[in-house]
C-alpha cells in the first residue's frame, strides 16, 4: 500500500467501487465512480501498489509531462474521499481502479482492511455487462447481494449465479466471509453498442446507488449526455434495416415482460428522487468535465495504450457476474 496523505475520520462511510475491464461494459460503472470524484472533488489517500497486482505488459503504464517533466502513471487502484453535505452528511470512500491481473485475495484483503480502519458500513460495487436489452428503453439495473437478511431489508435479489465471475463477484463474496454488508449493482449495456462512452448506463447506476444508499448525486451534464447518446444510437440503428428490425425485436420483448421500471415501487422512488432534488439544493462541487481537464493527473486514465480483457460473452448476459 502506498499512503499518499493520512487517512481522514469519516462520517457514516460507505464505500462504493469499480474497476475497469471484464466488469465495465460501456466503461459504464467506472465512469460512475469517476463522475463522483469530480463532483465531490474527491481527495485520493492511497493506491495499491501496481507491483502486486498488475502484469504491466496487459495494463501499461502512461507516460505524461508535466511542466516538461517526464512521469509515469501505473496502472492501479486508488482510494478517494468524499462528504456529502446536507441535513446528515456523510462520506464516501470511492474505489477506482482496473481489475487486477493477479492475486485477487490479497487485492480484496487490502480494501476490505480500509474498510475496517475507515469504519465502512455498506460496500457497494458498480459493475455494467452485455445484454439483449434495447438501447431505446431505461437502463436494466439488477442489485444483488449474498447476504439473505441484507436482499430483504434493502429490497435486492439473493444472487445465485454460477459460472466465471471478475474482481466485482471476487470482492462481494470477500467481503460476505468477513462481515460487511456488500450490494452489487449491475447495469445492463446492449451488446450492439457496447463500445464507450454509454453516458445513460452510468446514469441509471447513479441512480440507482443515489435511492440505495439515500443522498443526493449531483448529474451534472449526465442527463444531457445521455440524451445525446440516445439520438446518436437512433441515427445509426435507422441508417441499417437490419440493426432497425433488430431493435424493435428487443423492444417488442421488452415491452412484453414485467417491467421493474412500470411497478408502483419504482414510480414511488422517481417521486422521491425527484423531491430530493427540489428540496436538497445541489452539495458543493462543479459540474463533470471531460477527462483529463481539470482533474489532478492521478485520477488520469489513458485507455488508449492499454489493452483490455475481453467483455462477457453473449452466453453469460443474462445473469451478473457474481
């Protein structure tokens, strides 16, 4: 572990997580966490050390020059904090990283370890996958949890996937076996746009971990991004018959099925979120910029000279991987 700056005392502090590669489709759920950072100004106070977890030849290191300087940055995990401001603040420990390349129990030991120091009392890991879903239709969101007592009280499934599982499903069961309370919220990416940015999947996780865990997330220019993204996906579906018939076949099914985001459950909490945003104001911190704008250059990332593992197959789609 390398300390960048002393660990700060934390309020009601919940942790929330994300890697980049097999569990990020769209780049959907890391992107989540970095939005946060750059809203609350997140303040980093460790990373892993890359030496320990990543094959450099897989996840190179970037290098940057900084006022004619040469660095490098290595691919790693970092830790940022950040207060949520209102009636009860609190404080998140945001989790951004790649998936490690090796020795993921020593990579969970690590963070479960700056759960315990930092007195965590939810974890919460953001993962996005491939699925049949229509990129015309709201963002299928599915929050799991090991925990039978914890899926009752925070309305979530029991997961009960079997099959390959990345870092997300390593980290929940890590934290099962040890005691703290751990959700996986899932956002489902259509595999014929799967390539990054998807700005509405990020939006639905955001979403979603903003009814979990009860604050108020400023957007930013999210909503607007996703609207965007949603013209631009339309303009090219209608420009391909074949993409065009394909997509109302998914909408078609979609609209046949039980839709979580019809239920009288699900109005009631858009109800409630929008009311939090009317009445609780916006916490301190800008809107989100792009990458690489004003953010310090250890929240830098550099897709362009990495090489990712592969997404989930089609085959392992229809269920998270726990």
């Amino acid at each position: 572990m390398i300390e960048l700056e002393g660990v700060p005392e934390l309020i009601d502090p919940v942790m929330v997580a994300a890697f980049e590669g097999w569990n990020d489709a769209g780049d959907a759920a890391s992107t989540a966490v970095a939005h946060l950072e750059r809203e609350w100004k997140g303040e980093v106070f460790a990373a892993l050390d890359a030496e320990d977890y990543y094959d450099f030849q897989v996840n190179r290191p970037t290098v940057w020059m900084d006022a004619g300087v040469r660095k490098i940055t290595w691919p790693t995990t970092r830790l940022s904090v950040v207060r949520v401001g209102g009636d009860k603040p609190r404080d998140l420990v945001l989790v951004r990283g790649i998936e490690p390349s090796m020795r993921w129990r020593s990579f969970c030991n690590e963070l479960l370890g700056f759960a315990h120091e930092l007195g965590v009392e939810l974890v919460v890991i953001l993962g996005a996958l491939l699925g049949d879903t229509p990129h015309t239709r709201p963002v299928p969101i599915s929050g799991t949890t090991s925990d039978a007592d914890l899926a009752r009280r925070m309305d979530l499934e029991e997961t009960k996937y079997e099959g390959p599982t990345g870092i997300v499903g390593v980290l929940q069961e890590a934290c099962t076996h040890a005691g703290v309370p751990a959700v996986s919220l899932w956002a489902a990416v259509p595999h014929y746009v799967s390539q990054p940015p998807n700005p509405k999947a990020t939006l639905a996780l955001l979403n979603r971990l903003e009814d979990l865990i009860g604050v108020h997330i400023p957007l930013g220019e999210l909503p607007e991004d996703a609207r965007a993204w949603q013209v631009g996906v339309d303009q090219l579906a209608a420009e391909d018959s074949e993409v065009a018939e394909y997509v109302q076949t998914l909408e078609e099914a979609r609209d046949t099925a039980e839709l979580p985001e019809a239920s009288g459950e699900a109005i009631a909490r858009e109800f409630e979120r929008y009311l939090r945003r009317r009445d609780g104001g916006t916490p301190p911190g800008g809107h989100a910029t792009a990458d690489g704008g004003d953010s310090p250059p250890y929240l830098r990332d550099n897709p362009g000279g990495r090489t990712r593992p592969p997404k989930p197959g089609n085959d392992d789609e229809d269920s998270p991987e726990e």
